[in-house]
C-alpha cells in the first residue's frame, strides 16, 4: 500500500521514501538527458567546422 512518502506491507514500512526517490531518479533523468543533448550539439558543431574548413580547402585547391 502506498502511503505519504512510502510504501507499507502488512502494517510495516518498506521504503520511507519512495516518492522522493522518484523525484530523485527523474531530476537524474532529465539532467543525463539534458547533458547527452548538448554533448550531441558539440559534436554536431564540430561536424560543421570541420565541413567548412574542408569546402574552403577545397575551392582553394581549385581556384574556385
């Protein structure tokens, strides 16, 4: 059974603090989340300038 904060079998508490364990664990989540997107934005800059700085060596080479 759920209680305030916890959950009881039998008229004894199992875990106090369940639902502050579940705040807990989706704070964790969105923060992992919001890092593994900027990580991803990182690369993907990295991704353009290197890009850009091969097009400009290339049409260099060329003359272009």
């Amino acid at each position: 059974m759920m209680t305030g904060n916890g959950v009881m079998h039998n008229g004894t508490t199992v875990i106090d603090e369940y639902g502050q364990n579940l705040d807990r664990l989706q704070v964790s989540i969105i923060v992992r989340g919001s890092l593994f997107l900027l990580q991803c934005l990182r690369l993907c800059e990295e991704y353009v300038r290197i890009h850009e700085w091969w097009l400009k060596e290339y049409l260099d080479y060329f003359h272009i």
